[in-house]
C-alpha cells in the first residue's frame, strides 16, 4: 500500500513539475478519447500541440486568444493568493466590453485616434464597477463572495442581451441581435499588417510586468499575500484585510473589464451576445496553472489558447465537436490539482 | 383562479429540483466538506439522465443514471479533497468548468432528440379537488419525494445515530476521528450522496422539467442551490422552502411575461440570480444567524495523524 507523508518543507521542484505532469496525464487521456472515438490520436494531438504553433499565422492567431486570458488570470492570481474568490471574471469582461462598446459608438467622423484609449479606459471602469458590487456586499454584509461574482455573471450577459438586442441594436442589422459595427479609427492597433493580432499583447506583457512588481515588489503586494497564508499573521501586523479584499477585486475586475474592451474594439469589432466566450472562466484555469505567477501564466495562457484553437480545428478537420476544449481545459486543472498533492507531500510504501 | 393554480404548481416544480440538489449539498456540507462543483455536476446528469431516457423511454433509468453520474464525479471530487487535500474551492471548480465542458461535448447529438409523450400524473380522488387538485396533487412524484427527503434528512441529522456521527465529523474531524469513526470514508459518503442528489436533481430539469437538452441548461441552478444551504442556515426544512421561494420567483418571470408586463425579458430573467444575491445580503449580514448552525469545520482540510 502506498501512503502520503508530510514533506518537512513544500517542493519547489514539484511545484514547477506540477503542470508538466499534469498536462502528461491530460495529454494520455486525450489520446484515450481519441482512440475511444475512432481518430487518430496522432492526427488530434496535432491539431492542439502542432498546427497552433507552425506558423506565424497561428501564432498571431494565439497572441489573439492569450490576450485577454493572460490580462484576466493576472488579476485572479492576485485575487487568489489573498484567498479572495473572484470567480465572476466572466461577468466583468463583458460588462468592461458593454463600457468599452458603448465608447466606440460614440465615435464619429471628427473622432481621432485617441478614443481607443478612452475605450480601454471605459472597459476597465466598467469592470472594476462590476467587481465594485461584489466587494461591497463582501465588505458590508459578509455575503460570500464567490457567489455573488459568479450570479452577476449571469445578469451581465442578460444585461448583454438587453442591449443588443433592444437599445443597442443596429437599425440597419436586418434584425439581427448586434450593434452596429465599430468605426475603424476605434480599432485597437494591430502590430503587424495583415495579422489580426494587436497591441492587446503588449498591453498584457506590460501587465505581467506590473502584476509582478505590485506581488514581489510592493508593501501591499506584501499584505495582500500575508492576508492570504495566514490571516491571523495579517491581523496581527495590522494588515488591513478590508483593504486587500478591495484592492483584490478592483484590480481583478480592472483587468476583466480592460481585456473585454479590446475584446470589443479588437477582433469582434462590434457587440453581439457571443462576447462571453468563456475567458473569465478559463483563466481561472490559467491563473492555476500558472502557479499564481505572472511569468507562468504567459505559458499557461499560451497553452490555453491552443487548446482553444486545436479545439477550432478538430471541429473543422476532424468532425469532433468544439467543446472538446472545455474537456480538456477542466481535465487540465483536475489533474493539476491532483498533482499539486506532491508539493506537500511525498508519496512513501506503508510498512505493513 | 385557474392561472393561480397553475402558477402554484409551476412553483413547486421549479423548487423541486432546487430542494433536491440543495438538500444533497446539504448531507455533503453536514460533513465538513463544500462543493463548488454542483453545477457541473448537474450539466453532466442532465445530459446522462436524457440521454437514458431517450434511449431506453424510462424516465425512471434516466433519474437512475442521472444519480450515477453525479455519484461518480463527486467520487472523484472526494479522493481529490478527502485524500488528497486539496483546495476544497479549486477542486469544486474544476468540476463544475470539467462538467460545463464534458456535457456540452458528450450532449452535442442529443440537441435534437425528443422525449417520448410526457406522461401526466394525479393523485387519486385529491386531483380532482377544485384549485388545491391542479395546485398540489398534479405534480410528478418527485414533487413529493423531495418533502418527503427533506421530513427524513431532518429526523435523520437530529434523531438518528448516523446522523449524530455526520455531524461530528463536520464540527470537528478530529474528535469523530479520535472516536475511531472513519472520517474520511463517512465524508466520502457524505459527498458522494450530495453528487447523487445534486444528479437527481439535474436528470429531473432534462427529463421532467424542461424536457430536453440544451447546452448549459442548468444555467445557474447548482449555485443557487449552493446559496441556499447557506440561505437555510444548513437546516433541511428551511432548505425546502427557501427551495419553493426561489421556484416561485422563477415561476413570477414567466407569469409577468404571460401577462405582458412591459418589462425586457433579460430583466425578468434577472430576478433569480438578483434573488439569490439579495438573500444571501440578507442572511450574511447576521454573523451570528449564520454560525448557529453552520459545520464548524466546513471547508477545512482533515489530515488524521498531522
């Protein structure tokens, strides 16, 4: 029989190897699915692990998807490691896309190049608003946070399809539940002709730069993480845990909000009720993967997007349903999760 | 009259899969143990139960599988957290975002299947009673079957033995655990029997309530029932009601429709996830309301021997 032992001290290397693993285990099951449907698993793992990255097309391509996971993980690992359970990040995107959407409306002919600023600007008020009704009714009534998040997840997206397909609706749409297309001068910058992918990358590099600092750099980055180890140390250094709570979720939702604004104004163009696409929820696999880290989450949100564009192609060449992603995503962090056991503990043969 | 009738029975049907999947999170709570992964657990039972149903036309194999299912994957939850301490949040997480994703992929050729003819049901000679027959006596038995868990699972935490030793090992492992009652394996059946009913509960909303299999059509349902085991204070009878509240604001968006109230429609969709949220200010605001009755040791980790 085997049987777990406390490690004296956690693993530094298990904690790297974690997701390695983990993504091992996954990356047999897949096969295992594979072989269970009749496709070949070489051809499938092609799809996810191969064709995503031969190109600079694909690359482009996952620059487009990392974006927002990258900007909404950096917020939620912030959030975690002061053990504040913002799950509602999908919630927030879309209401940082409505802000930023409703920006790009206003645009007209005599708008200058300055309104895509003004659009991030909105998206990141308007999901730090969305994140606002959380964190007060976590600060003033004690209501649990990780409920509240993930029910206005819910009133988000009927408030977007409110929108699109009442008040904001294109009279000239043929009907159809969306506004109207974005002027071009609202367009976030591409970085290079040709390729859809935009300035949003290096708006979510800088803020892994920044999620770094304020984590390792700053005395509330300090505080933040103290309050989330021990609470009781934090109380007792007189860190405010009202304060982190805050802080958490406004820099959480900031950034939800911020990544549905180049949403909007980047690759969508318009708004329709498919801007949830599931981001919010997915870097919260990310942000796990990640280990909590700025610089691991640009590699696990890199990961995350081909598993998003494999799971495109496996639809489109394989005839395999496209929700195979969301299978492989949550096996991902299952798995992950499993394997995180080996950080604390070892695994010893019991002496019968 | 009629419509009043009618609405009343539409409540305790919409409440009936909330009071099912609520009280099972309950018996898993009781234990010491939250799970986060409700929803996803729902979704995969939804699509296990219909699947079932269309294949085999029982409804009952469907409820079957559907208990199956959630029975399965709350295993897998509880050898993750019970075994393997893990973060009780994130492995509930990870089953609920698992279980959005694995229903959707498994479920894709069952979006156009039909259930056969939906059979009606009627309690004799009460059935036929004016207004109280079309408001209470029409229901599917598991109407019934939920007051009927909710009466047993009150007798059973409070007058029961077994129900004694559930609790114990919520309060405190450590004391059940030095009692020589095997916590770990007492949790496991706590949690598995919340996946099961949360299971129940999922194959009823594609079986019975909707009927059909759309994907995500939980929508929310498996945290709602998770808010209203804090809503009931973790008391079995509150559970049931607070189960036929939140049925009967379901049922008050359609109404208001029916009625052509010049409401959008989203906002009327709204108002159970606005419920949810204002109940849980309600009840939250009141720490010590809340710690009555709540499992001293819910959501920590048991390591026996640390």
């Amino acid at each position: 029989m085997l049987r777990l032992e406390i490690r004296p001290q956690p693993s530094k290397l298990m904690s790297l190897a974690s997701p390695l693993l983990a993504l091992a285990i996954t990356t047999l099951l897949g096969i295992a699915l594979f072989l269970l449907l009749g496709k070949d698993p070489l051809r499938g793992l092609q799809m996810f692990f191969w064709e995503p990255i031969k190109s600079a097309y694909g690359w482009s391509e996952l620059g487009i998807k990392a974006t927002p996971l990258v900007l909404i993980a950096l917020g939620l690992a912030v959030c975690f490691r002061s053990n504040v359970w913002n799950i509602g990040a999908e919630g927030q995107f879309v209401v940082g896309a409505l802000a930023g959407g409703w920006v790009a409306m206003q645009a007209d002919a005599s708008s200058g190049r300055s309104i895509v600023l003004w659009i991030l600007l909105a998206g990141v008020a308007g999901g730090m608003a969305w994140a606002a009704i959380t964190a007060w009714l976590r600060d003033r009534f004690n209501a649990s946070e990780i409920l509240v998040s993930l029910m206005l997840v819910y009133v988000a997206d009927l408030l977007l399809g409110y929108l699109v397909y009442g008040p904001w609706k294109d009279p000239n749409g043929y009907n159809f539940p969306q506004s109207i297309s974005f002027l071009a001068i609202t367009k976030i910058p591409k970085l290079f002709d040709g390729w859809r992918v935009n300035i949003g990358v290096l708006i979510a590099l800088g803020s892994v730069l920044a999620c770094w600092a304020l984590l390792f750099r700053t005395y509330a980055g300090f505080a933040l993480q103290v309050g989330g180890l021990a609470p009781a140390a934090a109380r007792y250094a007189g860190f405010s845990s009202r304060r982190s709570l805050w802080l958490a979720l406004l820099l959480s939702g900031g950034m939800a909000g911020l990544a549905g604004a180049l949403e909007a104004a980047g690759p969508l163009g318009q708004l329709t009720p498919y801007v949830p696409a599931g981001y919010g929820f997915a870097a919260i696999i990310v942000a796990f993967v990640g280990r909590l880290h700025p610089v691991g989450i640009i590699f696990s949100a890199i990961l995350m997007s081909m598993f998003y564009i494999g799971g495109e192609l496996a639809q489109s060449r394989l005839g395999l349903p496209k929700s195979i992603t969301g299978v492989f995503q949550g096996l991902l962090l299952f798995t992950l999760l499993a394997c995180d056991t080996l950080i604390h503990y070892r695994i010893r043969r019991a002496r019968s | 009259m009629e419509s009043i009738a009618l609405l009343i029975a539409a409540t305790l049907n919409a409440g009936t899969l909330l009071a099912i999947a609520a009280l099972g999170l309950l018996i898993n709570e009781r234990s010491g143990i939250v799970n986060l992964g409700a929803e996803g657990m729902m979704l995969v039972a939804a699509i296990a139960g219909f699947a079932t149903a269309v294949h085999t036309g029982s409804d009952w194999l469907g409820f079957a599988a559907g208990m199956g299912a959630g029975a399965l994957l709350a295993a897998a939850f509880g050898v993750l957290v019970i075994w393997l301490n893990t973060n009780q949040y994130a492995a509930g997480l990870a089953l609920s975002l698992f279980g959005g994703g694995f229903s959707a992929f498994v479920g894709i050729s069952y979006t156009q299947a039909k259930l056969g003819p939906r059979p009606n049901f009627a309690v004799p000679g009460l059935a036929d009673i004016p207004f109280i027959g079309p408001a209470l006596f029409r229901q599917h038995p598991l109407v019934y079957g939920a007051i009927a868990l909710a009466l047993w699972l009150g007798w059973f935490l409070y007058r029961s033995r077994a129900g004694l030793v559930l609790r114990a090992v919520g309060e405190s492992p450590e004391s059940a655990h030095a009692l020589g009652y095997p916590v770990r394996r007492i949790r496991l059946a706590a949690v598995m029997t919340g996946g099961a009913l949360c299971g129940l509960a999922g194959a009823y909303v594609s079986v019975v309530y909707t009927p059909l299999w759309v994907e995500g059509m939980i929508a929310g349902k498996g945290w709602i029932a998770l808010a209203l085991t804090t809503f009931a204070t973790w008391r079995p009878a509150r559970v049931l009601l607070g189960a036929y509240l939140f049925g009967g604001v379901t049922m008050l968006q359609f109404h208001l429709q029916g009625q052509g109230v010049e409401i959008a429609s989203q906002f009327l969709s709204m108002l159970p996830y606005l419920a949810t949220i204002a109940v849980l200010v309600l009840i939250s605001s009141n720490a010590n309301f809340i710690r009555a009755n709540m499992p001293a040791s819910l959501g920590k980790p048991f390591f026996p021997g640390a």
